[in-house]
DNA sequence: CCATTAATTAACGCATATGTTATATATATG
DNA sequence: CATATATATAACATATGCGTTAATTAATGG
C-alpha cells in the first residue's frame, strides 16, 4: 500500500499543484487548525474526496492531523512551508532583479 | 486544443510536482538558457518526452522558449520563480519561528 | 537536391489520480 | 444500547498524465 510520506520537494509541489488542495492549504495558514469537516466548503465535492486530499496533503509532509474524539483536526507544517520558500531562494541569484522588492515584503519591521 | 498559458498558482505548482519537470527547470537556473537536446539527460527518458515536459512548463509560464535556427532555447523565467517565493513570504506569518534563518539567507550583504 | 540535425506532433498503451456512492469505524449522547 | 456525528476506507468509473515509437516539420550543409 506504501503509505509512508515521501518529503521530497517534487512531491510537496505535486501535493500543492491541485486546486483543491491549495485551497486546503490556504485555508488552513489563514483560519488555523480545522477538522476535516470544517473543509468542505473548500469545494465542491463529497466529505471522501476532502478526505483524500488531505491524505495526500498528510503523506506529502505538508499537514499534520491530530486525533480529537471523532474529530480530525488538520494543521499546515510551517517547516514544510518555508522549505518551499527556501527552494526559491537558494535559486536568488537567478532573480536578482526582483531581490529587494521581495527583501521589502520580507523584513520584519515593515507594517 | 487549449494551448493558452495558465499561469495560476496551483498550475505552476502542479508543473514543478514532476521531478523531471523539477530537475529541468533546476537545470535551466544553473546553466542558463539551454537549447531542449541540452536538457536530455536529466532523465533516462526519450526526446519526445522531454519536449512535452517543456511544453507543460511553457503553459505554466515557468519557462520561455527562443528560437535559433532548429534549436529551440529554454529559460526559466525568473518572475515565475519568484511568485513561488512571494506566496511562502506573504504567509511569513504563519511561519514566524524560521523567519531569523530565511532573513539570513535573503541578506544581500551575506557572503 | 538530398542527407543530417533538432525538435515537435501523432498515435497509442498503461499507470495514476480524482470523483462518486456505499460501507466501515469510532466516539458521543439520549 | 441505539442512534447520531465525524471521518475514513472500499469499490468502481472515467479522466489525465507520462512513457514509447513513428512520422512530421524545419533549418543546415555537402
């Protein structure tokens, strides 16, 4: 059944290359940990398909469930995000010319 | 035939979720622009193949393609790049933890 | 003009992905 | 205990993705 997570970048960009599951993602960086139900809304198909969404979200590396009576409740790894924007940034010599717009949005005192 | 370019979030994602697709583009923002028979051995697949992994990359506006006489010339484009790194960072605040060590990487006097 | 080089497109097979509905599992509750 | 609630898994149909080989297009060069 190879059930075990692979963590690997092409496999956390493919788990995020679904719509719904880029929704599902989102929704989760915005609002914080959700159960699964909490979800549906994020499209429109069945509680099993969410369901399997997150399976692969889970197995990507990129949420984690924790287990609350009969709720599951999803939260989005942060480490698995910034490995994400590490990816870019280690290429930053390649897009210089957009360095310090991006160096703005990133620094600390700004807002 | 649909052959418009598709430069949504999830669609790039989607096309950097194929390791080869990954290993091309990774490729192309090390060596530069590369004509496609360049690119043959990222994998241990035929010419065709390549080809339309590259298509697939052209649609999601992640590469740019040149033409010299028969050779087509492939770039990354590094706005495209970049779009993957400004969604991590406008969500830095889910991530805060790892922000010392990214303002780290981004700094421009760094090395 | 014919052969070579470079790359794409066509046609096809097969594996994986994604959706559905039905069923199972587990917890909570009257 | 019977039922409701929350979610996952099973079984299945269809769509999409990715590989192959063969054929096509286009430019170069003897």
């Amino acid at each position: 059944m190879s059930s075990r997570p692979d963590p690997s970048l092409a496999t956390q960009f493919a788990a995020l290359g679904d719509p719904t599951r880029l929704a599902i993602v989102d929704r989760l960086i915005a609002d914080g940990p959700l159960p699964a139900g909490a979800l549906q809304d994020v499209a429109d198909i069945s509680a099993p398909a969410i369901s399997r969404h997150l399976k692969v979200l889970r197995q990507a590396g990129l949420v984690q469930q924790r287990v609350d009576a009969q709720r599951r409740i999803y939260a989005v790894d942060p480490e698995a995000i910034r490995a994400i924007g590490t990816w870019t940034i280690t290429r930053q010599e390649f897009w210089q010319g957009s360095l310090d717009r991006l160096a703005v949005l990133l620094d600390p005192d700004k807002d």
